[in-house]
C-alpha cells in the first residue's frame, strides 16, 4: 500500500500550471513538516504535486507559511536535464478527492477565512509549542498503575 498523509505548512506560494493540449491545472509546493530528532525540532521539505481543481483552489487560497494537510501517495520518477544528466524525484502526489485540506494560515490557529475545509479549524497538529498548553499536575499520589 502507497499512502502517505503530510501536515505542513508551505514554504512558498504554490505553483499553478496547465497542461499545453488538456489544460489540465496541477500545482506545485514544497511541504515543511515538523520532526524531532533527538528532541530538536527540524524540518522535512516535502514536495507535493496536486491535479484538477484541488490546484486550481490550492493556488488561489494558500500562500507561503499556510498550513495544509496532505493526504496521496509517493511517487518517483526520472527524466534527462537539459545538460544530458539523469535526475531522479521522489514526490507526493495528493489524492484527487479529498487529498488537500486548508488548516490555517501562518500565525493564525483560527485557520484561513478565505478557504474552505471540512476539518475543524484549529492548530492541533500545527506544530506549535505544545509545553504553553500544558500545565503540570501534582496529585500527590503519582502515577495511577
């Protein structure tokens, strides 16, 4: 099974496209997704492609800093650059229905109002510091098992 879902949030404004012949839209962004490596925070740079009207509507109401969520498959592939050399891209293609969910625009955790989403409009998995939210209990008992 090829299934990858990212939640990120764009390192630019997306790319739109049309097909030369079809017009069909894609679009393009790169994905910064949070992770920790040895309790540091950094970043995976993520490339997405998306097709059809997802592009189109990914285009018009996201822009550098907006957080998405991406939900598609991976994907590689090859081609010769222009200097006769093989290069090879791993990339996420998201999903044609569904595949692209606006989440919020950057410092905002009351998301975008300009987009549209099906999911609740909050900053759950927005990457953000989550130690302020939590504060310690001290019971007196310690752990309950």
């Amino acid at each position: 099974m090829n299934k990858v879902v990212l939640i990120g949030r764009l390192t630019k404004d997306p790319e739109l496209r049309f097909i030369p012949g079809s017009g069909t839209a894609t679009c393009t962004l790169t994905l910064a997704v949070d992770k920790f490596v040895k309790g540091e925070k950094q970043a995976d740079f993520v490339p997405v492609v998306i097709w059809g009207k997802q592009a189109k509507s990914t285009a018009n109401y996201m822009s550098k800093g907006s957080q998405v969520a991406i939900s598609g498959r991976i994907q590689t592939r090859s081609y010769e650059a222009k200097d006769g050399t093989k290069r090879y891209v791993t990339e996420v293609v998201a999903d044609q229905f569904g595949g692209v969910e606006f989440l919020g625009s950057k410092g905002s955790s009351q998301g975008n109002p300009g987009a549209y989403s099906n999911q609740p409009q909050d900053d759950t998995f927005g990457g953000g510091n989550f130690e302020e939210d939590i504060t310690p209990v001290d019971d007196g008992e310690g752990m309950p098992f």
